[in-house]
C-alpha cells in the first residue's frame, strides 16, 4: 500500500523529529511531521489551539492531518504524541508501517517532565507526566509494527534500530550519507578571553541533534531566529525543540541586511518580553551571517546578555559570522556601528545546510575563505586555484577542507584577541573599503562581493605603499576571479567612499587605518597612509 515508508508515534520529547529526519535523510527521502501541519494550518501553536479552542478541537485538527499526511506523503512522518487518543486517527494507521518509540517513565520525566509549557502538562507535571505515560502506552503498542526502546541510545542508534524493525535498507544515497552521519564531527576550540567562556565550532551533518546539550537544562524557553528563506527550518527546529521540552517560540527575521537593523533587534526583545524571556533561557540563531549576528545581538543586549548558540547555514556564517563572537546592526552611518562582544555557547555548522544556498551567496562566502589564505593560510589559495569551479559548490572535493581551514584561521586568531585590540584586526583584511561600499550600495551588495574589492584595494595599497611583491598582489585578482568574486567598483564613488572609511572601527581620531600585507601570510597595520597612495590604490580597484 502507498503511503509513508515509516510513521513515528510516542510521547512527547522522545525525539520523534530528531530520530525522523535522520532516517528521512539515510532513506533519501522526505520528513513531515503533522503537529507542524496543525500550526500552519492554524497559524498559532499548539498550546494556543488548547487553550483557545480546547483539546477536542486541536485533536480534529490532528486528525485532519494525519488523514492528509497519510494520502500524501512517501517518506518519514511523525505525529504528535497524543495523537494515538482519537479512535478514529488510529483507524487512519491501519496497515502502515508504524514504529512506536518509547522511552521509560522515568527518563521521560526527566527529559521534559518539569516543563509548564505543555498543555497537558501545566500542573503538576511530574505525576501528570506518569499518568499520560500510563494511559497512552497500549494505544501506541495498538497501532505500532514495532516497539523501539530510546533509552541511552543515540538517535543515530535508534534511526538504525527502526531500519532493523522493518527491515528496510538504506537508499543508496542515503548510505552515502549515513557515512558523513555517522562521522563524528570535527570540533575546533575557541579559548574563553576576557571573562567569556569557552566553546567549540563543530563541523560536519545532522548537528542540529547538538543542540539541547548546549542549550543545557538550565533554560525553560528557547527562540529560534531564523531568515524568511529559512522558514521551514526554523519551524522544523522550533518544533523539534518543542518536542525536546522547551517552550519554544520561532522569530522570523528578514532576509539578508535587511535584518541588521534597530526595528528588527527592538521586534525580537519585544517577542521574548512577551514569551517572558529570563537570563537561563537561549536564542538560537539559524541562518547567514547577517542572521547570527543580529541574533548574537540580540542575545548581548536581552537582560545584559543571555546565551545563544549559532548554526550558520551559509558558507560566510560558519567560516566567519558565527565564529568569534562580533555581533551587531547597521545603522544608516555604517555597517555594523552598533554591536557587542558576546561569544556564542556553541557553533554547529551543518553543512549539508549549504545544498539549498543559492551559488552568488555560497560564492560570497569564498571571499572570506580566501581573506584567510592570504592573511594566514595559503594552502587555502592553492587549494581554490587548484579546482575553482570545485570552489564554487558544496559538492567540490575540497569544500569541507576550505571551510574548516578558515575556521582555524579564525578560531586561533579570536582565542588570543576576542576584543580586537590588536591581532584581530587582521580579519579585517578588505573590510575598510568593503564595508564602505556596502554602506555606499544601501546594503544591497553582498558582504563577500564588497570583501573581495576591498582587498584587491587593500593589496594595491600595500604594493604601492613598498610593503607587497606584485606576484602576490596579482594573486589576489586571478584567485578571486577564478571563482566568480568582483575586482572593481564605481570610479566616480571614492569622496563618498573615502568619507564612509572614516567611521570605521578601526580609525582612531582622524587617523584611516589599513590592514595590508608585508607578504603572504604577513598581515600588518598600514596608519594614516598618504591621501594620494590611497587614491592611487583606488584607481586600481575602479571601474
Ligand atoms: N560577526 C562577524 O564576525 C561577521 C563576519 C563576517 C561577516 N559578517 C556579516 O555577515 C553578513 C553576511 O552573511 P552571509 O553572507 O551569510 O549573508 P546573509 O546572512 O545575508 O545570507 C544570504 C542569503 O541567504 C539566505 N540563506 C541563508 N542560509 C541559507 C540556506 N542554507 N539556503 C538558502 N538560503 C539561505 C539568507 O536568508 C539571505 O537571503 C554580513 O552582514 C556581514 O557583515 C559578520
Ligand atoms: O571577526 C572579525 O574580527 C572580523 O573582522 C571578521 C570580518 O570578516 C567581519 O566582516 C566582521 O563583521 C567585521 O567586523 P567590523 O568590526 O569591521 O564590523
């Protein structure tokens, strides 16, 4: 019979939407879950519909969903962990392959028996918890092919152990994956400086099961920060979150700059006054760069600073944005005149994130990538020289070694510098110009694309300042080129530019400072370069 290859039932918190989409993606197929059905179709969440309109509504509702999931949908689904109470959604089960997964009463409480924000669970928790357990426990044996035991086993053991109940195999380019899944992750350290903690940036796939460990069991609410592009995933991680035990609300935020703003920072306080925000509780902020640094921001400024963890789901934001704990806004006098030091708990770069980024965002992120061979790893530069088409895509044969690369580069450089009061500034290589003419294009320039002008500027200054050899200059245009990156910008533009430069972070009075190289590798502090060299490096840069 047609339908999903696998449903999931089970309680509350038993990791239905973790152990879901692990086996969607070993299967290679696709992952619904109906109690994200039931919010979008009611445009609220759950414990809204239950207290609005009452249980018996919310389970029509549950119904409903089931009875379309279940005509429609060919992969994974999971339903929410009452839904085995209505007869008639148990009847809509008849003859699929569901797998019940259970967990013992008290590992349940213990995973999310104190959290109030349940609907069902708002008094008394503890014995209404044994009780849900009790009464629900012969409706999901009912239903369910097979019973699979979650108790201290990962969810990759119990995606396995679902596979076995049913006996079905892995698709061909879900074993493919299952060896990147089953890969522990790369993890690089990022020393705690100036007060902050410690924490580490994790490289590899299906990390998002990462996250309540760093968000800890101190926090009762989480908010998940996520871009318009990014809406399902958002929804997705809140969801599961939700399922985890946390009271989790989704923030959507505008694509791109458009989210670096105060109206969107002053949006997000508002909606965590509201969900009643405390110091234990967590942001999560999912997206790009531009994403992670308003969430980081917005985590700085809430109550004087709470944690937030960062998953950045573009090449820029995991080898850059996310690392290293610059958060900020723009302002209308320039790029991120606003912000504050403000380290995230954890970095979980996914990179099977990257499949669905569009190829100029994924090649904007290159240019940051390649600010890191020149300043300080050139096997980077050889690498992209090597393959530059491979460059420019998620499935290139050196695209996990890039990234993680530039992530040392920078992770060494922030674990001596947090506050950029001196060799940080190094990762500043491009940026005076870049960010000025960001501000000049109102934002509407991609970061990596500014970045890239900005040091083919930056290594003119330098080789006509007497510091850099012109083979290396020269490099900067044929490698940035090769992968698609801009050399140039409007000649008509540099009083404005020049007078954007002047608020950079790194001037000090009236003094205009540089980042420039002494050689590959050698990244040094150029102050108050004569106006005419500047202007000179210019003319190199204009078009
Ligand atoms: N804090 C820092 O240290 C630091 C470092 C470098 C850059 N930045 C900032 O980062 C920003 C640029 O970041 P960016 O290049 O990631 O751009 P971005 O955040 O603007 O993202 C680019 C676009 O891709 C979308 N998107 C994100 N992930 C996606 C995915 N997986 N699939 C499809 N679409 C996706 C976004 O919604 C957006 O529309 C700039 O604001 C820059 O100033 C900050
Ligand atoms: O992390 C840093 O330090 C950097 O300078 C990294 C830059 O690539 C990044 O664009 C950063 O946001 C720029 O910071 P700013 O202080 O110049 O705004």
């Amino acid at each position: 019979m047609s339908g999903p290859l696998i449903v999931l039932v089970g309680p509350m918190g038993v990791g239905k939407s973790t152990v879901g989409e692990l086996l969607a993606d070993r299967l290679g197929t696709g992952y619904r879950d109906t109690d994200a059905d039931v919010v979008a179709t009611a445009g609220k969440p759950i414990s809204e519909i239950f207290y609005d309109e009452g249980e018996e509504h919310f389970r029509a509702l549950e119904r409903q969903a089931v009875r379309a999931a279940v005509a429609e949908h060919g992969g994974v689904l999971s339903l929410g962990g009452g839904a085995v109470l209505d007869e008639a959604t148990r009847a809509l089960l008849a003859d699929h392959a569901v797998v019940y997964l259970s967990m013992d009463v008290d590992e349940a409480v213990k995973r999310v028996g104190l959290n109030t924000a349940r609907p069902l669970l708002a008094v008394n928790p503890r014995r209404k918890w044994r009780e849900l357990m009790e009464a629900r426990r012969h409706l999901y044996t009912e239903v369910a092919r097979a019973v699979v035991a979650t108790d201290e086993r990962t969810p990759e053991e119990v995606a396995q152990a679902v596979l076995d109940a049913l006996e079905l195999p892995d698709a061909p380019s879900g074993r493919e994956n299952r060896t990147m899944t089953d890969q522990a992750p790369t993890r690089i350290q990022i020393a705690g400086s100036a007060g902050t903690d410690p924490y580490e940036v994790l490289i590899g796939r299906q990390l998002l099961a990462e996250l309540p460990t760093l968000i800890g069991e101190r926090a009762q609410r989480v908010a998940v920060l996520h871009p318009e592009a990014l809406a399902e995933t958002g929804e997705a991680v809140r969801q599961d979150l939700a399922d985890q035990g946390y009271e989790a609300i989704a923030i959507q935020l505008p694509n791109a700059e458009e989210a670096k703003t105060v109206e969107v920072a002053a949006y997000c306080w508002k909606a965590l006054g509201q969900t009643g925000f405390t110091r234990t509780d967590v942001i999560v902020g999912i997206g790009g760069g531009a994403t992670t640094d308003v969430a980081g921001f917005v985590a700085a400024s809430w109550l004087r600073g709470v944690r937030w963890i960062a998953v950045p789901t573009t090449v820029l934001g995991m080898v850059d944005a996310a690392v290293g704990g610059k958060t900020g806004i723009n302002t209308a006098e320039g790029k991120n005149l606003v912000g504050a030091f403000h380290p995230p708990a954890g970095v979980l770069c996914d990179l099977a994130a990257l499949d669905s980024l569009p190829v100029n965002d994924y090649v904007s992120g290159m240019a940051e990538i390649i600010k890191a061979g020149f300043i300080a790893d050139p096997v980077i530069l050889d690498l992209v020289e090597a393959d530059p088409q491979g460059a420019r895509s998620p499935q290139g044969p050196h695209t996990s070694e890039l990234i993680e690369r530039a992530i040392r580069v920078k992770a060494e450089v922030v674990s001596s510098d947090l506050k950029e009061s001196g060799l940080r500034e190094i990762l500043n290589y491009g940026h005076t110009l870049a960010h000025a003419i960001e501000k000049n294009e109102r934002y509407k320039w991609r970061h990596g694309a500014a970045v890239s002008v900005g040091m083919v500027f930056a290594a003119e200054l330098g080789r006509l300042a007497g510091r850099l050899d012109d083979a290396t200059a020269d490099r900067h245009r044929t490698v940035l080129e090769s992968v698609g990156l801009p050399l140039t910008y409007r000649g008509d533009q540099w009083p404005k530019l020049l007078e954007n430069m002047k608020v950079d972070k790194k001037s000090r009075g009236n003094l205009l400072r540089f980042i420039v190289l002494d050689g590959l590798g050698k990244p040094a502090v150029l102050e108050g370069p004569d106006p005419a060299v500047l202007l000179a490096a210019y003319g190199e840069v204009s078009a």
